[in-house]
C-alpha cells in the first residue's frame, strides 16, 4: 500500500505542477478510500505542504504577495473558528461537499463572482475554503474556480495558489493533527517519503508547464476541475446510498 501511495503523490504532484491544482484532489480521494478520515488528512497535508512548497518556490518571483495577505487573514479566522466546533463529517458528507463547491461559485451573478485580483475576494475566499478543507480536506475546486476567475496568466496563478496552499494545509495539519478529539498520525517514514514523492512530481512537471500556452492551461483546468468535481458527487452519492 505504501508503495501505490507514493506512486499516487508523484503522478498527483506532477498534475498540480503543470496546472496548479486538481492533484490534491485526486489525492484526497485515494487516501480516505485507504485510511480513516483523520490518519488520511494528516497525510495529504504533509504531501500538500512539500507539493507546494516545493512549487511555490520555483515560482517565488510570480507570486502576488497582496493576495496571499489576504488569503492568510481568511484563513487564520475560519481556523480560529472552527477550532470552537471541532466537528469531522463523514466521508459520504465531506465528498458531497467538496464536489459542489465550484458548481456553486459559478452559479453566483456576475456581479457577485470573486475576482482574484482583490486582497479582500482573496480573504473571503479563503474563509471558504479553509472551512472545506477542514471539513472535506482539500478546497481544490473552490479555489481552483476562484483563481481561474480572474486575469492572473498561469504563472501568477500556480505561484501564488501554491504559496496560499502551504498556509492553508499547514493549518489543516495542525488541525487533524492535534485539535479535533480523535487526532491523525501519520509515520515518519511514509510522511518522509510523501515528502521526497511530492518533490519529484513538480520538478518533472516544469517542462511540460513551460510548453503550455495560456489558452491550453486554462481550458485544460476548467475540465479537469469540472470532471473531478463530479466524480466526487458521484461517489459521495454512491457511499450514501450503498453505506
């Protein structure tokens, strides 16, 4: 089993690299069909924060560092708040949840819809996100749609959604990790191979980003993101049902 997860984090580390995103959620996906809801958070945070941190820094001269102060506010307040519930759904719940997410951001009027460019859409964004990622584990699809939404080239958008990442799954950690009442663990041993695993993704992944245009990247995203989202409605659906 560790060895099909480490193939897992490479080939998911490698989609995040070249579009920024969907990698954790396929992650996710395999990980609570293989570990119980708080050993598999734990996991895919450790494998998240190397992914993009390892990301984030080849593409620290892209970033936009006002988003990130405001994706950081957000963060830290659904954090604090949460904390006071300390509630973890069940899978069926938590896979429902994430995969609606960016059908709703799309449904909201023109006007309403986030724009990426804003410290403040960053810091109410990341209130909604942070709060799906401690209650599903990831908030791909919801920031992925709030990233896509805006004028950001791909560069801008991996840069910077990698660096918000790292925040937002190093709170997680400490979350599943030590403040809900049944806490996550994961080995050193699997934790330092997720880690050396999510590394070797994005590095291989930086050819193929540089051969993307932006018309590819863009279009390319929106599907993946989509088709994952309703895989996940399916299968929470289907755990529903047939429990």
């Amino acid at each position: 089993m560790t060895a099909l997860l480490l193939a897992v984090m490479v080939g998911t580390s490698l989609l995040s690299g070249i579009f920024g995103m969907a990698g954790g959620l396929v992650l996710v996906g395999v990980l609570l069909v293989l570990m119980p809801l708080p050993d598999a958070m734990a996991l895919h945070a450790v494998t998240q924060v190397a992914s993009n941190g390892w990301r984030g820094a080849f593409m620290l001269s892209h970033v936009r560092w006002r988003i990130v102060a405001g994706f950081s506010v957000g963060c830290l307040l659904a954090m604090a708040a949460w904390s006071l519930f300390r509630w973890v759904p069940d899978k069926p719940i938590a896979l429902i949840a994430l995969g609606l997410s960016p059908f709703l951001l799309k449904l909201l009027p023109a006007g309403l819809r986030p724009d990426s460019e804003r410290p403040s859409h960053a810091a109410a964004c990341a209130v909604g996100s942070m709060s799906l990622m401690l209650l599903t584990g990831v908030s791909g699809p919801l920031l992925d749609a709030f990233f896509l939404g805006g004028t950001m080239n791909r560069l801008a958008i991996i840069g910077t959604k990698a660096i918000c990442q790292v925040l937002g799954h190093t709170l997680k950690l400490v979350y599943f990790g030590a403040v809900v009442a049944d806490p996550g663990s994961v080995p050193l041993p699997l934790a330092m191979g997720a880690i050396l695993a999510s590394m070797a993704g994005t590095v291989l992944a930086r050819r193929l980003l540089e051969a993307m245009t932006e018309a590819q990247f863009r279009r390319w995203a929106g599907r993946i993101v989509t088709t994952i989202a309703a895989f996940y409605i399916a299968q929470g659906g289907w755990l529903l049902l047939f429990p």
